[in-house]
C-alpha cells in the first residue's frame, strides 16, 4: 500500500477506560505484593539486565498497569532471573516471582 | 505525692513541665542524659526558620529554671508500676523510687542506626555520613568544609528516605521530617561550598508543613540543589575516597551512575527502647511502628491505653519540633483535666 502521505497519527492517550488488566489481576493473584510498588527504581539501578539493555522492570509495572502488553513476551525474556531487585526493594516485593508469575500469565492467558 | 512526673527533658517534657507548673500543678522531670535538651542538642538549626537550634534550647532550660522545677539527670526509669488506687511507682538506676499521680511519657525517638544499611556504606566508607553527622559538624564548621577523609568537596549527595519507608528496615512508616531536612541541609552545602553540586535522591518529597515547600523552591530557584527522583540501590568506594553511586533516574527511565566526595543518609526517627521497656512494666500499648499507640489518635492523642499515662512529642511519631511543641502543649492540659477530676 501507500509507503508516503499522511495518515491519522495513533493516539498517545493511556485510555484508562479501556484498559485490559487481566495479566495484572493474575500478577497480583499469584504475587500480591506486586501492587506495593513506588516506583523507586532502586530495583532497575540494581539489575544486570538494565544496565546493558533497555529492560527496565520498574516500567514493566506500570505498562502492565496499563495494559501496554505489546511485546512483553520478548521484554521479559530479558531478564536473567539473578534476583539482585529481591534484595534492594523497599516494599519487599518478590520481584523475581512476579517475574516468573509473568511468564506463565502470557503463557496461561495466550497473551502474545 | 508528685502530680505529674515527667519522663524525658526534650524540648516535649520542658514544654509540658512549664504549662503545668503555671496551672499550679507540683511537677518534676526525670532525664536520663546528663543535661535537658534530648536530640536537639546535637541540631545545627531548625527547618524552615534556619535559626539556631540551640535559641529555642536556652529558651526551654531558662523557662524551667526561672520556674525552679525539679530536674533530676543521670536518671533512667526501668519500670513504670501502676498502683490499685491508681497512682504510679517509678523505679530508675537510683535507689530512690519515685511516687506520681500522672506520668507524663515524652521520652522522643531514637535515631535510625544507618549501619543497618550496609549497602550504603555508612562505618564502612569515609566519606558516608548520617544528617546528623552533619548537623553536628555543621555546629562546630570553622573555615573550609571538607570530607571526613580530608578532601575538597566538589559534589555532595543526600539520599533521603534511609530506614524509613523501606519493609528491609522494619520501618514501614515515613518519617516526615527527613525530607525537609534534606532541602536544608541540601541549601546549607551550597552556602558553605559555593563551587560544589548538591544532588538529593528522593522517591516522593513530601514538604507538608508550613513554609517547607517554599524551601524547595528556594533550593532549586536559588541554590541549583538538583533533584533526582530515584532511590539508591548501592554505593561503593573508588581508590581515591569517592563514592560510587547507582540509582535509577525514573523520570527518565535509566539507570544512571554518578561520583559524589560526600555522600549523606537522611536518617529517620525509630522507636525509643523506653517505649518498649515501658509496654512490658505497665501493658502500654504501641502501634505496628513500635511507638506509643495514642488512646485515640484525633480526640485523645496524649492519652495511651492506661489511666494517668499520658505521652507527647516523637514518642507517638515522628513529628517536627513545631509540631512537638504543640503536642506538649496539649498534653499539659489533658493532664490537668484528669488530675482535676481525680482529687
């Protein structure tokens, strides 16, 4: 098709109205404390994986929250399960489990 | 018999001892340090005012003094027994044992031990302080200021929230006024050290009382103290005494690192062991946070879960020393009702 001209540019709202949370209810289901969350980042300053890709797992919350699940399959797989965010979170939230939680919930849900 | 006996000779039980000598009531105060005064003696000055710490100090002392109130020193209470007829009997490291009508527990808080942090290094490298270290050094600050292991400060850090809002601490709880004392502290660094950059890690700044966000405000508008939103997940020393710091700068989504010659713990308040001792001689009950759980924390707050003991100030939570002062002030006056109704 057309590969120039205009078209309606996607919009960058975070409709909150619409928003598909059934990963998060099977997040916090299976590791409630993932809901504790400030979103201090100590968790991303710690982890191997962020300091050499743009995994950053603090904003993995938050798009979950969102219900931004487009390539989150590929995203978590960046993870190298060292545990290091486990030791350093404030809220003590089993970070690595939800991680694991996370996996299965694509799996479980057949989220792409 | 005493009226009201007086733990702690903090700024809470010096407040509270002048109110209720002038309603007439015969009072005296128990301190287990060998002066009055508590915490604030060890405070260069005092949020959002700036001034000195030690004004609003000599001003409580003279107030007792002038009053000629009973003040014994040196003098710890191990055990706080209430009697049948409703009366206490004290029992402290002295031989004397001391009979009341009312306690008044003002015994304040205990500063958080930033050892327990060890990934923040404090006791392990030099150049790692607590906010309290610094209002001490600041006290005595003749002539350029310079890092504990002796070199040029070009760049300081505070990282607020240490043993405070952290499950890794214990401490679920904020402490409330760490985060404005950061801002002070953050403003007096750049006074002192012109040529230097002060960076303060936050999570949230929580600048809830009066004249603390135009504090903020000044820091950023006047004095350039930057502001970084994130929470330090580690520190460690370089082979010259800097300290290397790892954090996640949230806003923009990136781990950021950075060298700093100074690095300072925003330490808050925990719960006094008095509290503790005192919930196992006398059944007082205290909060999830280890404090002293008030009677009913809107309309009874200087009240606790016994009868004639009242508490006032840090022993229920962190609070500032307005703040403090207030909650002293009120307790005078829940004491006196009681003792009214009682005689």
């Amino acid at each position: 098709m057309n590969k120039f001209g205009f078209a309606p540019a996607k919009s960058r709202v975070i409709e909150y109205d619409s928003m598909h949370n059934q990963l998060l209810d099977y997040i916090i289901a299976n590791e409630p404390s993932f809901s504790t969350c400030m979103s201090c980042g100590s968790c991303t300053a710690t982890c191997s994986a962020g300091n050499l890709t743009d995994f950053n797992i603090r904003r993995l919350n938050i798009q979950i929250r969102h219900g931004e699940l487009d390539g989150i399959r590929q995203e978590i797989d960046k993870c190298m399960l060292c545990g290091k965010c486990l030791l350093v979170c404030p809220r003590g939230i089993n970070t690595r489990n939800a991680i694991m939680i996370i996996k299965k919930g694509i799996v479980n849900l057949g989220i792409e | 018999m005493i009226d009201v006996l007086i733990i702690g000779g903090g700024i809470a039980g010096m407040e509270a001892a002048c109110t209720l000598h002038d309603l007439g009531f015969e009072t005296l105060i128990l301190e287990k340090e060998k002066q009055l005064g508590g915490h604030l003696r060890n405070w260069d000055t005092l949020f959002p005012t700036k001034r000195k710490a030690s004004e609003v100090l000599e001003h409580y002392v003279k107030e007792i003094q002038q009053r000629g109130i009973t003040v014994y020193l040196n003098t710890d209470v191990t055990s706080v027994k209430k009697q049948e007829d409703g009366t206490f009997e004290l029992n402290t490291g002295r031989e004397v044992q001391f009979k009341t009508k009312t306690v008044l527990m003002t015994t304040g808080y205990a500063l958080f031990n930033a050892e327990r942090k060890e990934e923040y290094g404090y006791k392990i490298y030099d150049n790692v302080i607590t906010s309290a270290d610094l209002e001490k050094i600041l006290q005595t600050a003749k002539g350029e200021l310079r890092s504990p292991s002796g070199n040029s400060i070009q760049s300081v850090a505070f990282v607020h929230c240490v043993g405070s809002r952290d499950e890794k601490s214990g401490n679920h709880y904020c402490s409330n006024v760490c985060c404005v004392t950061g801002v002070k502290q953050a403003i007096k660094m750049r006074q002192l050290l012109p040529e230097a950059q002060v960076f303060n890690f936050y999570m949230d700044l929580r600048m809830y009382g009066s004249g603390f966000e135009e504090m903020y405000r000044e820091a950023q508008e006047q004095w350039h103290v930057q502001f970084i939103r994130g929470r330090l997940s580690e520190v460690a020393e370089t082979i010259d005494k800097r300290l290397q710091l790892k954090a996640e700068d949230t806003l923009s989504a990136r781990p950021l690192r950075m060298h700093v010659d100074l690095l300072v713990l925003l330490v808050g308040m925990e719960s006094n062991k008095a509290a503790a001792d005192f919930a196992q001689s006398c059944n007082l009950a205290c909060a999830p946070s280890r404090f002293v759980q008030p009677k009913d924390f809107h309309i009874e707050s200087n009240k606790t879960n016994v009868e004639g003991l009242f508490t006032a100030g840090t022993a229920i939570a962190p609070l500032s020393v307005f703040d403090t002062v207030n909650h002293a002030k009120a307790a005078a006056l829940s004491v006196s009702e009681y003792l009214k109704k009682n005689n």
